[in-house]
C-alpha cells in the first residue's frame, strides 16, 4: 500500500482530501494528515480506516524527514516559506512532492537535483496558480496548432462571495487567507500592453484597475497581479503585444480599497506601539496630521480627498474605523491590525457561499483577421466546508497526486502544469465536478 502524506489541514484540504479518501481502494493507498492544529486533521478525514491523523511541526526537522521518507507522494499546504524545506526532504529521499503555492526561488534552485533524483516537484496545482496556467495552456496550444498568431493574452481570478450572499457595501468578504488579502499587491505590479513595458508602484496599484464582463454576472473590476511577465517564457508568448494577469473585485472595490492603502493601514513593514489599548478611531488617526479642531471622519476626507466621495466614506464608516472597539492585541503591524478590523466584518456567514471567478482573453491572428475568444470559469461553493475554493484548490492537486501514482506524468524537477501529460487529464476530470471553461469567439476585425 502506497502512502501520501498531506501537511496541513486548512480549508482548503477539504477536497483533497475527500477525494483521496474516495479513490483510496482503487489507487491502494493510505492517507496520512498532519497539521500542529491536529484536531482539525482528524476532522477531515472523519475515521476513514485509510487515513491518519498526527501532529505535525514543521520547524522539527527530524520528523519532517521521518513523515517523508515513509511517503510515496507528499502534498504540502503549508505556508509558502516551508515548502522549500520539505521539498528538500523529498529529494534527499526520492519521494514526489505537490504544492498549490507559487514556486519560490528557493524551490527552483532544486530543480536540478530533484532531475538527477527522477524526482517531480509539482508546484502551483491549486487554482490561481493552477487552473488557471492549466485552462490557458489549452487553449493557447490549440490557436497555436490551427495555425494563429496570438497577439494579447489577459487573464483575471478573484476569490469572492457568491452573489446571493453579496449583502455588505464592499460587496466582498473573505473566502481565503485574510492576512494575504490585507497585503495583496504591495510589491507593485508588472505587465505588458501594447508592447510597452507598464510598472505599476504600489500606491498606485488600485487605482490602475480596468474592467470586465461576466456573461450572467455583469461588470467586474481587475487590478494588476504581481509580474505578470513572468510566465510569458512558460507559456511559450514571447511575441504578445499584451500580456497581463489580475485579481478581480466588484465594482467600487478598488476606489475604496485605494483609500485604505493611501492611509498608511496596509503596511506589514513596521510594528504598531499600544494596538493592545488602541480603539478602531485611534488607529485610522494614527495616520493623521494633528489637528484637534477637525474629527477624525473630516481628517480622513481631507486627507484623501473623500469630501465628495460619500459611497468610499461609507465604506470606511462600515468597517467600524471610526469606532470606539478597542483592537485588544499587542505588537501588531498596520495590516495585522487592519486584518483584526476586517475580520470582524468581512467573515462568511454560517449560511453564505462563495464564488471563484475566472477569464482569459486571447487576442490572435487568423488569415489576417484580427479575433478574440473569451475563455470564463465560474464556480460556486456548495457550503461553508466544500467551498469553491477547496474544490478549485484541493481537487487539482487531488487529481495530480493520483496521476503521478499512476505513473501517467513522467516530468522531473521543478515543474508548474503547463504540460499536456498534466494540463489534460486534470481539465477532463475537473469538467466532471463542474468545474469548466465556456468559450466565446468574436471576429474584431
């Protein structure tokens, strides 16, 4: 019996997991979670007689060795900056490792090794990174082997809530990690459009947003997502014109969100005295000129020029930063405390569901005509455990887990899925939990 080992067991392990467990007879393997929140292991994999729970400390490097070298495969959710130290462990022991999570340079200095060890480090399997390098590589091929020229490539995700469940002013509440939400962007963002080079800094990062259409949804807003010129080599684009990936929001999102980031309340890079005494009010005047004739609401609408912005004002009033809640949590950072805030209003209901939105945008060349062909993803969570998010994050990796089980991927070192032997398979499957692309071509010109 074959043995997969799981670290962590967050939300988004739910489906993963589920899975694994239901194809556990056919595949013949056992199930291995472990995650330092235990009980929460053993809830996932509800007595199942193939899986196992345990407590797992990633920082205790001997048993990170010892979990790994009795695995055949290991997927690791864990936070990003313990990849590397298990993927380490997989290549000293010659075991298979598959992550959703972006592939850090300190992974990609194993590739090598990992190939002179027939080992495959599988990285950026969820959704976003995952699906999303997945659906666009099929189509992208496909223009390429009919013989077009691709010109422009645009791609957005978002993460939202569904909209029966849309019942708040800033039309968004949290459907993953908050803390990376709160932070989202603020290394600026990179991008091509018309063949020239754009470099969006951070403190302009919201207010460069474009928008877009959802058949049966209606209008979105999309900001720029970190570098987006990073995956033109990968994707085999590096004559586009135009190639730029984004998150996408509802509309308004951005104008307030923007606010928030001109206040000062998003940075991560300084430690806050006194949040654990600190009230709501007194941490958004914190980041306020002195002045005690003005309150701290006309302070803010001066400040950033909100005097005639009343809908932006109501959302800052909404999110409670003019109250007198005392935050109640020392040493924090202005986004850790902004996160506290949020959290206590942007938390999903018992009842509410979320929504994962995906679109490509290929612009290409066909016998001189000029055509675009919208490719959209748009997934429901079922309830609060089977989120669309865990499915469209666990199910991917799921998938890959047993692929590589069954011998049927026989890429080595560090890879992401923009290969057939990995991008087909796992698309075909996924249409079988609804999780599908549908097409629209137009002819431009």
């Amino acid at each position: 019996m074959k043995r997969v080992l799981i670290l962590g067991s967050g939300m988004s392990s739910t489906s993963l997991i589920n899975y694994l467990l239901e194809h556990a007879k056919d595949l013949d393997i056992s199930v291995r979670v472990g995650d330092i929140a235990v009980e929460s292991a053993r809830e996932k994999i509800k007595n199942n007689p193939r899986a196992e729970a345990f407590f797992f400390n990633a920082e205790k490097t001997d048993q990170v060795s010892a979990e790994v070298k009795e695995a055949d495969v290991v997927v690791s959710l864990l936070p990003v900056k313990s990849h590397p130290l298990i993927a380490r462990q997989c290549v000293r022991f010659g075991k298979h490792l598959v992550t959703a999570s972006y592939v850090s340079p300190e992974m990609a200095e194993l590739n090598k090794t990992a190939f002179e060890k027939d080992v495959l480090l599988l990285n950026e399997m969820g959704v976003d990174p995952g699906i999303d390098h997945m659906s666009a590589m099929q189509v992208i091929d496909r223009l390429k082997e009919e013989g077009n020229r691709l010109i422009a490539f645009e791609s957005a995700t978002g993460g939202l809530v569904a909209p029966e469940y849309d019942d708040n002013p800033w039309r968004y509440k949290f459907t993953w990690a908050p803390f990376n939400v709160v932070t989202a962007g603020n290394r600026g963002a990179r991008f091509l459009h018309n063949g020239k080079f754009k470099h969006i800094p951070y403190h302009k990062l919201f207010r460069r947003y474009e928008t877009i259409d959802i058949p049966g949804y209606g209008e979105f807003e999309v900001y720029p997502n970190r570098d987006s010129l990073n995956y033109q080599e990968t994707y085999g684009l590096k004559d586009l014109l135009t190639m730029f990936r984004g998150t996408i929001r509802r509309p308004g999102f951005c104008e307030a969100w923007d606010a928030l980031v001109q206040l000062g309340a998003t940075d991560h890079s300084y430690t806050m005295e006194g949040t654990e005494n600190m009230t709501f009010r007194e941490f958004t005047n914190s980041f306020l000129a002195y002045n005690i004739v003005d309150p701290v609401e006309q302070k803010v609408k001066t400040y950033l020029g909100l005097e005639n912005k009343p809908i932006v004002m109501n959302k800052l009033e909404w999110l409670g930063l003019f109250t007198e809640e005392v935050i109640g949590i020392p040493e924090l950072t202005p986004a850790q405390a902004l996160q506290h805030i949020l959290m206590k209003k942007w938390q999903m209901g018992p009842e509410d569901k979320d929504m994962i939105i995906m679109q490509h945008q290929f612009d290409y060349i066909r016998l001189a005509s000029h055509h675009k062909t919208f490719s959209t993803m748009v997934v429901k969570g079922d309830d609060q455990v089977n989120t669309a998010m865990s499915k469209t994050v666990g199910l991917p990796l799921a998938i890959a887990v047993k692929l590589i089980l069954s011998h049927k991927i026989g890429l080595r070192g560090v890879q992401i899925p923009v290969h057939k032997e990995i991008y087909e398979p796992v698309l075909r499957e996924l249409e079988s939990f609804g999780i599908s692309f549908e097409e629209k071509d137009i002819r431009v010109s």
